[in-house]
C-alpha cells in the first residue's frame, strides 16, 4: 500500500492518453461533377468531329467528283493535242495541282490522266502506223530502221506531254517503250523469219541455176576426145555455192542433196564424154577403149575424166564398155552362127546329092559336088572323093593331092606366082596318075573360077583400109568413119565394076579408086562442114569457134547450158573436118 | 442538300471546338478543386502526426511509469528484508532498471520526433502537390481554349478543301498559241 502510494504522481502521468484520432481521408481526386462535365464535353466535342468530318469527306468526295468531271470536260483535246505536238506548242491543263481545294487537284488530275492517255493513244496510233508501213513492205524496212522510227514516235509524243507532266512523260516512255518493243521484237522476228528463208532459197535456187552448166564444165573435143578433161571450176563452184548457202544456214540435209545432185551431174557428164571416147576411132574400139582404161594408157584428158569419177563409177563406166565389146563380139558370133548354120546346111545339101549321083553312077556331078566341098567343107570332100573312086571313075585321084590343091584354090591364092604353081602342081599330079583326068580338070577350073575369092580378097583390102568395120560398128560415129563409110561405098561401087573385067587386078582397082575417092569425099565433107558451121548462129565461123575453145580451155569463157554446148560441139565438129581437110575461110 | 454539306460541317465543327473549350474549362476547374482537397488533406497529416507523436510520448512516460514501479518493489522487498536498498545488488538492480528505463525513454522520444517529422514531411508534399495542380488549372483551361482553335482551324482547312468558302475550277484546258 506504501509503495503504490509512493508511486502515485507517477501513475498520474500516463493515465491520460492522447486522442486516438478515426482515420480522416480527404478525396484528393479530380471533382467527379468536374469531371463528368470535362468528359461530357470533350467526348460531345469528339463525336462532332468526327460527324463533321464524315460531312468533310462526304463534300470532300463531291468535289473530287466534280473536279474529275470539269477536268475531262476542260482537258485538251485530240485535235488540241495534235496541233500542239505539230507546232512545238505546249498544252495546258484545268484545275491546279498545286491548289488545296480538292476540285481543283481533281479537275488537274483528271485532266492530266486523260491527257495522258490521249498521248498514249495518239502514239500507240502513230506507232502502229509504222508498224503496219513496215510489214507492208515485204522486208523493205528493216527492223533498225523501223526501231528509229518508232524511237521518234515515241520522244515526240513523251517529248511534248514533258511539257505538261514530267512524270506522266516518263510513265508514257516507259508504257510505250515496253509495247513499242514488243512490236519491235515481233516484226524483228518475223522480218529475220522471211529474210533468212529468202536468203536461204535464194542460195539454193542460186546454186540450182547451175546445175544445167555442169555437163558444160566438162570440156574437150567432141570429135577425137582427147582432151577432155574437168574445167577446174567445176569443184570451186560446188564449193562455192555450198559454202555461200552454209552461210545462208541452207539444212546440211539440203546442201548434201545438192551436192550429190551436182556430183552425179558432174559424173553423167565425166561418163558420157568418156564413153564417147571409148566408142570413137581414137580408142580403137570397146575391148581396145577397156584396155587403155584399165592400164591408164588413155590420152591424159580422158584419164582425167575417167579418174575423177568415183571408184564406183569407174567399175560401173568399165563394165559399160565392156558390155559394148560383150556385144559385139555377140554379134559377131551370132553371124559366124548363121554362117556355120548355112555351111552346115550347104555340106549336107552337097552330101545327099553326092549319094544321088553315086547312086545313079553320075561321076560328073560326084565330081562337082566334090569340087565344091572341097571349098566349102574340105574333111567332108576328103571323106567322099574315095566314094568316087570306089563308085567306077576311071583312074584313081590321090585324095590329099585333091584335099591339097583345092585348099589351096579355096584359100584364096590369088597371087599369080602362086597360081602357077597351082597349075603347076595339077598337071604334075595328073602326069603322075595321082589324079584322074576329070579330077585334074575340075581342079582348074576351079582356079579359074577362083577369082570370086580375088574379089573377096579384095572386098577384104577395102573393108581394111578404110576401116570399114570400126566405121560400122561405132554407136556415135564420128566425121572420119561418116568419110569411111562413104569411101568405101564409092570403092565398091568400082570394085564390081572392074570385076566384070576378068584381067582386071582388083587389088589394083582398090588401091587406086581409094585413092581417087578420098580426096573427092573430103572435100565435099567440107563443104557440108561449112553449110553446117554457117547454119549455127552463135558459133558460125571457125574464129568464133577456136576463141571459143580456148576461152573454155583457160577458163576466161564460162561453160555454157545444155542446148548452147549442143550447138558449140556441132559447130567444133565442123570446125575440126574443116581444119582436117579444108581450108579455113 | 449537296451545297450544304460543307456549311453544316462548318457548324458542327464551331460545336466541337465549344465542346474542347468547355471540358478545358471544367478541366481546370476541376484541378483546382483538386489543389484545395489536398490541401485540406495536408492539414489533417500534420493533426495526425501530432497525434502519432503523442503515443510516443505516452510510451516514454509509461515507460518510466513501470522503472518507478520496478525500483519500488526492489525497495521494497529490500526494506522488509532488512536491506539497504540503497547499496549493494538492490542499488545495482535498481540502477540497471532505471538505465532500461531511460533507454525506452530515449528511443520513445526520437520516435516521437520522427512521427511528427515525418507528418510534416508528408504535408508539405501534398501542400506541393496542391500548389501543382493551382497552377495546371490554367493550363487545362488554355489547352481546352487551343483545342477548340485547332478543331475549328482543321475545320477552316477541311471547308476549303471541300469549297465551303467558294470554289469553282479555276482553269480550262487549252493549247498555248493556238489560235482561237
């Protein structure tokens, strides 16, 4: 109790405790009715705003419409347009690009785009204009010239919308120059399309105009061959046109058809000038024509010829002249056919009589008939002359001294000497009893008669020295067996004259009549010579001709067409039998 | 109808701008209503640190309150023990209560200054604060005036485009030079 009492004042001081205040907020934020009415006020404010400019776009709308339609309707014309671009004039637009009124940039864009495209339409115009001019023109206006045509259409139009617009001028260069170029690249196509066929056709036919003149590059003499030969131009025109239409880009498929064309051309004419060869008097005949061939002794221009030709060829010309030879010689043996046919057929007319007459006892015509066997068939005369003997002929013939004599008789022993001893040799047998009286007579009359044979003989002499034969036997007879031939008519036309005349020596009338003949027969060769030379209009004098073949010969003078070379190997033919036995005039 | 547009547009643009201008007024109104409330507030900071310090005080004094208490039970326990309280371990005892007391003291009084310190701190922000807001009222009100000049000055500009104030194409097409 002490100590609270002492304690007391203490206690007093903290029994009044300070004021527990309640938790006192004031609202420090913004006015709510303040705030409501800024609110109210700011979002009213927005809402019409935003209605207004809804109202500024809608009337924003209606005067870039009407803008547009005044800037189309006031924009420049065409015609305008045209008369600006002639006289280097510049053209205005309505409206201001500049201006913040919406009509106004609408009325100036409006009127520019139009402007634009009446530009471009006027442009597109001309261009196609140039276009049109040169694919009208079948390849006259190449495609450069086309290009600087269509340049200038396309800086005159930009050129003078540059003026208005700068930038519609760079979007019309670029527009134009795109189609431009499209029309430029199309027609550039087409134009190199036509150009490169025409050069390619051009090419071939080019090369085709001389097929025909290929037979003439094989130069020569038509009458003796000897030099023929291949004009050196022949191969460089061929690789001449097929190099001018490689480089013309003709199909390889097309120059390889054209150079075999040429080829088999070339050798057509190789062949024929060497078959003329083979089948003239220089050759001496087919099998003679194969040989020389063969051992390549020809003359030099035909071995020219004939080695120019493909192996192939060469096989194909030889086995050709050695068919003629084929021929020939079956002609000929076809001849010996007939003959030995008829012989055969005359022995056993002969041999039926013989036994007829043997039969009858008619030793007269036993004797004949031998007589002519002897001739005829001498083994089958041999075979009966013992018949005749055994048949009752008085005396005995020695049947070799018959067989001998009438051998000889036959053979032709014309030659006096020769007869004499034949006479000679009868009678001696006769003293001799080697032969009957009958038998010794007939054997000279025989030899009497045997001057058929001298005619023979001499009918043989005739046929060889005019060479008859070759002359006959040549497929494309030449002036030299036309004058064979003709002289040996003219000497047989004298020969069976003088055969009438039993002393006459045929030999000696063919040795003289040809003699005679050959002159006469030349001269009028030459005179038809020269009626044919005066006949031939390009070629009708021998000047022209020589000329002729030497400027063919050294190349100055280019090988003709098929129908001139006819006429030019006529008229050297004349020219060659005029050279030969004339006189040139 | 169609002419009209751009003139009714004209007018409602004038309502907006109106509009602008009354919630720039309010606006400011409203910030200066604001400036007042926190000062207010400012003043009931400063009650209520004035109150938070009183605790302290409070504590300090109940603080001693119970040292007084502690000491007395000592002498007491002291006296009927026979003891002198005022050597020995009982002074001892009672002098290390009495430092516990003048420590809790001590510490009850700093906190009371902080308390208050802090109090008056916390108002003069509010009163800065107040005093901001003062002076954003005008500007509010300022900015609602401009505001309503810019609507009304894009509403001048979008009239013109439209030709609320007379348009017609000024220009027709033609060719310089080119004779009539």
């Amino acid at each position: 109790m002490a100590a609270r009492d002492l304690l007391k004042p203490q206690s007093s001081l903290g029994s009044v405790a300070p004021i527990s205040l309640p938790g006192v907020s004031m609202p420090t934020g913004p006015d709510p009715l303040l705030a409501a009415t800024a609110n109210m006020a700011n979002s009213l404010s927005q809402r019409i705003g935003q209605m207004s400019q809804t109202m500024f776009k809608v009337a924003g709308t209606q005067a870039e419409a009407k803008g547009a339609a005044a800037g189309v309707q006031n924009a420049p014309s065409i015609e305008e347009i045209k008369w600006a671009k002639k006289h280097g004039q510049s053209v205005t637009l309505p409206g201001d690009a500049g201006s913040i009124n919406i009509q106004e940039q609408a009325a100036y864009a409006s009127s520019l785009k139009l402007t634009e495209a009446r530009y471009g339409s006027l442009a597109r115009e001309a261009a196609l204009g140039e276009v049109t001019k040169a694919f009208m023109s079948d390849g006259e206006i190449k495609p450069d010239l086309l290009q600087k045509r269509l340049n200038d259409v396309l800086e005159s139009y930009t050129g003078s919308l540059a003026s208005v617009s700068q930038a519609g001028a760079a979007k019309l260069d670029i527009d134009l120059r795109n189609q431009f170029n499209n029309q430029l690249v199309a027609y550039s196509r087409e134009w190199h399309s036509k150009d490169t066929k025409q050069r390619r056709a051009k090419a071939v036919a080019r090369a085709h105009n001389i097929l025909p003149e290929v037979a003439g590059y094989v130069v020569g003499d038509s009458k003796t061959r000897q030099d023929v030969g291949i004009a050196e131009h022949a191969t460089s025109m061929l690789e001449r046109e097929v190099l001018n239409m490689t480089v013309e880009g003709v199909p390889t498929s097309t120059i390889e058809a054209y150079k075999t064309t040429f080829q088999k051309r070339l050798d057509n004419a190789l062949i024929t000038s060497v078959t003329q060869w083979s089948q003239g008097s220089e050759a001496g005949g087919p099998l003679e024509a194969f040989s020389k061939l063969s051992k390549g002794t020809a003359p030099e221009g035909v071995m020219d010829a004939f080695e120019s030709l493909p192996a192939s060829k060469q096989n194909t010309l030889k086995t050709d002249i050695w068919a003629a030879h084929t021929r020939e010689q079956s002609i000929e043996e076809d001849r010996q056919k007939v003959i030995d046919d008829a012989h055969d057929a005359v022995v056993e007319m002969h041999t039926t009589n013989f036994y007829s007459a043997l039969l009858t006892g008619d030793h007269g015509t036993m004797r004949t008939i031998i007589d002519t066997l002897t001739v005829v068939d001498p083994d089958t005369a041999g075979r009966l002359i013992p018949l005749l003997s055994k048949s009752g002929d008085a005396g005995t013939d020695d049947a070799g001294i018959v067989r001998d004599i009438s051998l000889r008789i036959a053979e032709g022993q014309t030659d006096p000497t020769q007869r004499t001893y034949i006479k000679y040799d009868i009678i001696s047998a006769m003293k001799d009893g080697t032969l009957t009286t009958g038998t010794g007579k007939h054997l000279m009359q025989n030899l009497s008669a045997s001057r058929s044979h001298v005619f023979k003989a001499a009918q043989a002499e005739l046929k060889s020295k005019t060479r008859y034969n070759t002359a006959m036997n040549r497929i494309n007879p030449g002036p030299e067996d036309d004058a064979a031939l003709r002289l040996y008519e003219r000497v047989m036309a004298k020969l069976h004259l003088a055969s009438a005349d039993p002393e006459a020596d045929l030999m000696v009338v063919v040795e003289t009549e040809i003699e005679n003949e050959q002159g006469r027969i030349h001269a009028a060769m030459v005179e038809e010579a020269r009626e044919t030379l005066a006949s031939i209009p390009l070629f009708n004098s021998v000047e022209i001709v020589e000329q002729t073949t030497e400027g063919l010969k050294n190349g100055t003078i280019k090988p003709f067409g098929s129908v001139k070379i006819l006429d030019y190997q006529r008229a050297l033919r004349a020219v060659k039998t005029i050279n030969k036995w004339g006189t040139a005039k | 109808m169609v002419a009209a547009v751009p003139y009714v547009a004209l007018a409602m643009t004038a309502a907006s701008a109106v509009g602008q201008y009354q919630a720039g007024k309010a606006q400011a109104a409203s910030m200066e209503g604001q400036a007042n409330a926190v000062d207010a507030q400012s003043s009931v900071t400063k009650l209520a640190g004035r109150q938070n310090a009183l605790q302290h005080k409070r504590q300090a004094v109940a603080s001693l309150d119970n040292v007084l208490r502690a000491m007395a039970s000592n002498n007491a326990r002291a006296g009927a023990g026979h003891i002198d309280a005022d050597s020995g371990s009982i002074s001892s005892i009672n002098n290390e209560i009495l430092s516990i007391g003048v420590r809790d003291v001590s510490t009850a009084s700093a906190n009371e200054t902080i308390t208050r310190g802090m109090a008056g701190y916390q108002a003069t922000l509010q009163n800065d604060q107040a005093a901001r807001l003062r002076a954003g009222a005008p500007v509010a009100r300022r900015t609602g005036v401009f505001n309503a000049m810019a609507v009304m000055g894009q509403g001048m500009m979008s009239g013109a485009q439209v030709g609320a104030f007379g348009s017609s194409t000024s220009a027709t097409g033609n060719v310089l030079g080119k004779p009539a």
